[in-house]
C-alpha cells in the first residue's frame, strides 16, 4: 500500500535524504521542478549537470526512457539491484531538468534495504544525487544530513552500503564506463 504522505510531501515538492550504496542521498519528485531547483540550490549545484533517477521496478523508468526493449531491460538487470547507474536514451517525456545538458537519463536499482522500501511505498522513482554541498565530502549518516540541510529535507533513516566509492555509470548503448 501506498505511503499517501509521503507521496503528498514528495508532490508538493518535498526533498528526502535516504541511504545510498555508499552515501546519503537526496532526492524528489523528477517530474516537480521547484524541487529539483530546491536540490541544486541546497547542494549549490549546476544546472548543467543531470540527474540520476532510482526505483526499485525497472517499469519505473518506462517514462523517462526511450524504447528499451524486453531483451536490452534483461541487460540492464544484469548489474541490477546494486550500485550501477546506466546513462540510457532519455524520452520525449523526460523533463529538461533532468537531463542536464544532454539527450540521456541516469537510471539505478538500488540495493539498500530502507531505500528500496521508500520506493516501494512511494510507487514511482525519485532523483539522486549525493547528499552534500558540491565539490564537498558526501554524507555518510542521517545525522549529517539533518545536520547540514536542517528542516529542508526529511531525513530516511538507514544505514548506507558497503560501497566505498559513488556507483559506477555506465553508457548503456556505447558501452563506455562513465565513471568508476
């Protein structure tokens, strides 16, 4: 059953700090555009930089991609749930905001227990990106998080992963690792 609270918060533009592979994340509603504004200026971010969005059913995505077939959704799942975001052809749905400067959406499965609760509850994916100031140290704790962002965010409690390292991204059509 749906979480309608946490759904109306998220709706109405609300900002969740939750528990990634290897940092807290923060995220919103992708397709609300005052609260993707609200990340980039609480993170003091760019613009020019896309997001990535998590669900926890690759349908989630449907949306926001551009005709992934049954057999390349078999792919993706290979390196799925877990810490692997795949750069794949955004849609015509896709909202600007999302995609930076590109054509493209970043898309994950997580694989962390509260995080994917979340997004079981909520029913639809949210946008990730580390919970930090840009250019600075990501978040480890839910502590930090309610400690750097005070009341703009709410905080999902949980542990983070095991990963040392952000997720790695990867191309999906070329094939080409992003960042490792």
């Amino acid at each position: 059953m749906a979480n309608q609270r946490l759904i109306r918060y998220l709706k109405n533009g609300g900002i969740l700090a939750y528990p990634t592979e290897s940092c807290f994340g923060l995220g919103c509603d992708p397709k609300n555009k005052r609260a993707v504004e609200k990340i980039l200026l609480l993170k003091k971010r760019a613009r020019s930089k896309g997001f990535i969005l998590i669900g926890s059913k690759i349908n989630h995505f449907d949306i926001y991609t551009k005709n992934i077939t049954g057999v390349q959704k078999k792919e993706l799942m290979t390196k799925w749930p877990g810490p692997h975001t795949w750069v794949v052809p955004a849609s015509e749905h896709c909202p600007s905001w999302l995609k930076g400067k590109t054509g493209y959406i970043a898309i994950r499965l997580p694989n962390v227990v509260n995080t994917l609760r979340l997004l079981n509850s909520i029913n639809f994916p949210i946008t990730s990106t580390s919970a930090n100031l840009s250019h600075k140290l990501s978040i480890k704790t839910s502590r930090g998080c309610k400690n750097l962002f005070k009341k703009n965010v709410r905080v999902i409690e949980g542990n983070i992963g095991n990963e040392k390292k952000p997720t790695t991204i990867q191309d999906f059509i070329s094939k080409k690792i992003i960042r490792k």
